[in-house]
C-alpha cells in the first residue's frame, strides 16, 4: 500500500478522494491479480455503504443474512441518529429492499479466477469457510485494513487487522504481544479479544483476534467503575515508583523525542518546527520535575469512547496496539478525558486546556498526589505529540495531525508557567 500523501488542510475538501483511493489500495493488498474489468471470472462482490465515493464499508453481496450482519455488527454508532442509520441499511439488507439505499458494487473479476485471496487465507488460517466484510477508516498514519469475518449463517467469527508498511506492521505485532500478555493476566473487570492467529500473508502482518460483542445494549457506565477497570489495567504488569528524571519512562521518552529529531530534517517547515518546540518543552518539564516521585503502570494507549462498550456484565475494551508498561499513573484517565471532549465536538484546544485543568480531579483515584497531576498531564501530552510527530500524522491527513494547531501552544503555555 500507498501512503496517501495529503495536508491535512485538505482532508475536509478530499475525504472522498482519499476514501476512493484507500479503497483501490485495500483491494488491491486483499485480491492481488483482480480488478473491476467486467471482463473475466467473478471472484468477490462487494456492496458499498453508503456508496462507492464515500465507502465506509464494503459486506459480501451474495447472502442477505451475512450482509446484514456485517453492518449491524461491525460496530456501535455512538450516537441516536447513527444507530438509525446503520438498523435502516441492515433491515433493507435483510429483507431485499437494499437497492433503495445502496446504489453501488465493487465486483472483483481475474482472467482466470483466483485463489490466492484474502477469504482464502483467512479460512484456510482459521479452519472454516468465512466471508468478510471491509471497513474503510479515515485518512490517519495508522489506518490499516480492518475486516469484520463471518460465517454463512452471518455470525461474527472475528475481526482481522493487516499492517501494509513499517508503522502499522509494528502496530500489529504489537497488539499481538498486547493480547497475548494480557491472556496471562486475570482482568475481572474488563474483557479483552483473545488471538485467533497470529502471522504474515503477502508481506503484511496479520493478527486475527476474537469478536467481543460491541453490537449488544449498552448499559450506562458510571465513573467508578471506569476508574476500577483503568487502574486494573495499570497494574497489569506490575508497579513501581521512582523520580522523574532516572525513571525508565523519561529514558524511552527521551530516545523517542532524539529519534524524532534525528529524522526530521532542519528544512522540513512546520514539521521542524513543531519537533523543536517539542523537544524544549519536554526538556524544560523534565527538569523542573526532575525529583518528582511518581508511580508507574500500563496504559492501553488509546482508552477513549469508542474502543469500548459497557454492556450486561461486561466491560468491553479493544484496539490494544498502543498498549504500554512503565508510563506515570492515570495516562489512561487523562487520554479518556481528551478524547472525550473532542468527541463531543469541544474545540481541540480548549479540550487539551480543560482537560489539564481538571488533572488532579482525574488522576485523585490513582492516588496521584494534586501537586503531581499537572505534570502528569503535561507528560502525557508531550507522550502523545511525540506519538503523532513520530506517525506523521499531518502528512497522512489525520483531523488532528497538526499538533501546532492544538496540542502544542497549550503544552508550551503550561511549562512556561511552571
């Protein structure tokens, strides 16, 4: 796969575009040797949704009942209007009444057919004849075909993930050893996908895990037990205390901070720009905290609304690829929080602001000390603008991937008053 190389000023203008030309790529990765050609032997027929110029997901054509599925059980809108939505397509999926909705197919035809396919690979790895549906993301740095496997009776066997370059191959390998960790670790409070399989196909990393179940009733989730099921995951693998500044947590950061510079060319404009202001910011932090005693545990790395679902009994937590030992306690609780607020459409900025505002409320159930919980949400943000420049996220087209525009003034401003 391509990178698709676009500013991020032009995502809101090109989401289409990029949507079409991801779309190109993901097929071609998945059914090497096919194209659209009406000429040739039918390989896979995919329906769009909502069409072919703003595909969101691709379902198999040829069962109503398995077409169905994979759009009531790829995943939870989070909003009313969105639930609407996605039980309207299911239910004309279902009772053969999609035409009114859904306008365009993807056929795939070869010459001579093909068997070297995605629904080959993954039925031959798990042992079943599975169809699979194919979700299509947003442009990010991180983006990587996600697909949503099923059987013919439309039951959700699981959910595949292929990294396609460096940064998502690593991803992937890294949620593997994330799921495999955890298997070993009793989480009472939280439900984790198990692996499936794990291994490589055409050059890409592939992790199968299993499907938990997103597409049940939500139940209300209060902030306690929120808060009981970060700080399992925190102890995860063990806690320990130390300063600051001889902490293993500075020394990694550290190295990620001088690998960012280091591969960020003094002439690159903004990007060289936002590294340098950076790499002061997080010096200027270390040192006026360099005594500082802190607690350290695991984070999930990207604990936010939705890669989880509260339902009966069950606390459900995926997208494990982020998932970190040793980082100061609460990085999930202030990640949350951010995440949150944008979600809910507060301004970028503002959220980054409110959300260092109300540290030492959200870091108190980790028994962060009020006169630490500034420092921790200030290390976080430095964690996460480092994570964004290292992605090159602004150069992928992500929402947020200018962290000048957002992220940075705010982190700046707050150690300069320090």
């Amino acid at each position: 796969m391509t990178a698709v190389g676009t500013a991020a000023e032009q995502v809101a203008g090109g989401d289409a575009q990029l949507r079409g030309q991801y779309l190109r790529e993901v097929l071609d990765l998945l059914y090497p040797g096919c194209s659209t050609a009406t000429e040739g032997r039918r390989v896979v027929e995919y329906l769009a949704i909502p069409d072919a110029r703003r595909c969101k997901l691709l379902v198999p054509a040829g069962s109503r009942r398995v077409a169905a599925a994979a759009v009531r059980r790829f995943s939870e809108p989070q909003g009313r209007l969105g639930r609407l939505k996605r039980d309207a397509v299911a239910m004309a999926l279902r009772s053969g009444a999609w035409s009114t909705l859904i306008r365009d197919r993807v056929r795939l035809t070869s010459p001579h057919g093909a068997t070297d396919t995605v629904d080959h690979f993954l039925s031959t790895a798990l042992g079943t004849p599975l169809q699979v549906s194919i979700h299509i993301g947003p442009a990010r740095a991180n983006r990587k075909p996600v697909l949503q496997l099923l059987d013919p009776r439309g039951a959700t066997i699981g959910f595949a993930k292929f990294g396609v370059g460096p940064l998502t191959r690593r991803l992937v390998r890294a949620e593997t050893a994330a799921l495999s960790a955890l298997s070993h670790v009793r989480l009472p409070d939280i439900v984790v996908p198990s692996i499936l399989h794990a291994g490589q196909w055409r050059g890409m990393q592939v992790l199968v895990q299993s499907a938990l179940p997103v597409w049940e009733p939500r139940v209300p989730l209060s902030a306690t037990r929120l808060q009981r099921a970060m700080a399992e995951v925190a102890g995860a693998c063990g806690l320990t205390m130390g300063w600051l500044a001889t902490s293993p947590y500075w020394a990694d950061l550290r190295n990620r901070l001088c690998q960012l510079v280091a591969d960020t060319p003094e002439g690159s404009g903004r990007a060289a720009t936002e590294v340098g202001q950076l790499f002061e910011a997080a010096r200027t932090l270390v040192e006026h905290a360099a005594e500082l005693n802190l607690r350290y545990g695991a984070w999930h790395g990207d604990w936010a609304p939705w890669n989880m679902a509260n339902v009966a009994g069950s606390l459900l937590i995926w997208d494990w690829e982020r998932f970190t030992p040793g980082v100061p306690l609460g990085f999930d609780a202030v990640h949350y929080d951010l995440q949150r607020q944008i979600q809910d459409g507060v301004d970028a900025q503002t959220a980054v602001e409110s959300t260092v505002r109300q540290a030492p409320a959200l870091l108190a159930p980790f028994d962060v000390a009020p006169g630490s919980a500034e420092i921790v949400a200030l290390l976080y943000l430095v964690d996460l603008a480092t994570r964004y420049l290292s992605d090159r996220q602004a150069e992928a087209g992500a929402r947020l991937g200018v962290t000048g525009t957002w992220l940075l003034p705010v982190l700046i401003r707050k150690v300069r008053s320090l």
